[in-house]
C-alpha cells in the first residue's frame, strides 16, 4: 500500500492510499480518482516527503510530549474534510439503496429502464465501472467505503 497526498484544481489536499503507484495510475487514468473535499475529477499527486525509519531510531528513539500530542490530536479533532465526508456518507445511507457488489447491474437496469429508477450506492469492480461510464451510464465514485449492510 502507498499513500499519496493528492490536490484538486480548487486546492484541495487530501490523503488516499493505493495498492501501488501503478493502481493509482490506473485508476486516475480511468476517472476513478475524485477529490475528496469537492468531487473534482483534476486531481494530481502533489510533492510528497517519504516517511522511512530504521529499526535503529525507532527502537531508540521515543516518542516526545509533542509528538504525542499532535497524534492524539489529529485523531481527537476531525478537520473540516473528514467532517464534510462523514455528512457525505450519512446522506448517502439515509438517502439511498445499498446494492453491494449488484451496483454495476442495478445501474445498468436502471438506466435501462428495467427497474424503478432510486438512488443506490454499491461497490463494483475497476473494469465494471468503466464499462458504465463508457455506456453513457451516470456513476461516480464515493470517496468512502460504503458500511456492508447485513440482513
């Protein structure tokens, strides 16, 4: 897994990881890479520093008070994006059918006019929602992953 730190055309940052570099590449390339804050479609990978440790400096070095502190608080205090995409995920859930990995079907039958038209939100593979897009077929990636609905 690589993590990148990605930025919109409206400034935006934000953080996604990837399989690798090349699943981001894939991805992206297919219009499968929307910001995070906006839903804009031009996202590129921004200037990013690696973060490497040996195993000498993390066995001898330990964490300081600050360092503490300011990993507790990101954790503690949301900032706006991930407020903004908690709201998102609610709406959608409160709003909308969950179809599970039936998404790609359900959105074919829908746009085809074989089943009621609602809104549903589901999980599909890479190459099945590329095929929807191609089709024509109005999706668009959540920038979460959706709760599995059980019975």
């Amino acid at each position: 897994m690589i993590k990148f730190t990605l930025k919109c055309e409206h400034d935006h940052l934000f953080d996604s990881w990837f399989q690798s570099a090349e699943a981001y590449d894939k991805l992206s390339n297919a219009g499968l890479v929307t910001c995070a804050v906006c839903g804009s479609l031009d996202v590129e990978k921004t200037l990013m520093a690696p973060r490497v440790h040996d195993s000498r400096s993390r066995a001898t070095a330990p964490a300081t008070e600050s360092d503490t502190a300011s990993h507790t608080a990101s954790h503690t205090a949301p900032d706006t994006a991930e407020q903004a995409l908690r709201a998102l995920k609610k709406q959608v859930e409160d709003n909308s059918e969950y179809v599970g990995m039936n998404f790609a079907r359900e959105a074919r039958d829908i746009h085809d006019g074989l089943t009621p038209e609602r809104a549903i939100y589901g999980e599909a593979r890479p190459d099945e929602a590329k095929k929807l897009i191609e089709d024509g077929i109005p999706v668009a990636p959540l920038p979460f992953i959706p709760g599995r609905k059980t019975n």
